[in-house]
C-alpha cells in the first residue's frame, strides 16, 4: 500500500458511520451483510449508508457482491492488512519485539 492508498483508508475511517459499518463487518466475517441489515443494524438511513458504503469500497476496505436483489457487504480483510502493513512497516527501529504487544493485540484469538 502506498501513501496515497493509505490516507484514503483513515480518511473512510475517520468518520463515525463508516467506522461503525466497518466494525460491525468485521464481526460478521466472510459472511458479510446485505446493504439492509447494515443499515437496520446501525439506525442508519439508506441512502445515506450506500454512500458511507461507496467510500469504504473505494478506499479497499470493504467488497460489494450482488446477491439477487441485493447487495452483500463484507470487511475486505486484505485491504485491512495492507493498512496495518502500512502503518506498522518501520515498526521499532528494527526491534521487533517492541511490536509484539501490537501485534498480539490484533491477532484474532477465535
């Protein structure tokens, strides 16, 4: 990920809506949720969420996939990574096991 990818990720992120719609897939997992459950979920209007749902697929954080009538959502765990990578490539000056606790602290424990 370069610069650029990045700061369009925490700019997705950087609003409260988005944020909540990015958490609430990340708890769903590869499953995902339709466009109306998000927005159920979260008290969310739906025109307003499908915008919130455009950006977060443009900065890579989320995937679309048409099911039917519908739309599925799902945390694009790939982008995730890219983001963490970014943001954790000059990690402790070549003293890795300062990163350990960060690291440990986003490892899934499912």
């Amino acid at each position: 990920m370069d610069k650029s990818s990045a700061l369009v990720a925490l700019a997705a992120l950087g609003q409260e809506t988005r944020l909540d719609v990015f958490r609430l897939l990340v708890r769903a997992g590869a499953e995902g949720l339709p466009a109306g459950e998000i927005a159920a979920r979260l008290g969310a209007v739906q025109n307003t969420l499908s915008a919130h749902l455009k950006i977060l697929d443009h900065a890579g954080l989320v995937t679309a996939e048409r099911q039917g009538r519908s739309i599925l959502y799902r945390a694009d765990f790939t982008g995730v990574r890219d983001l963490l990578a970014f943001l954790m490539e000059d990690c402790c000056a070549g003293s890795p096991e300062l990163c350990q606790p960060v690291i440990e602290a986003i490892t899934c424990h499912c």
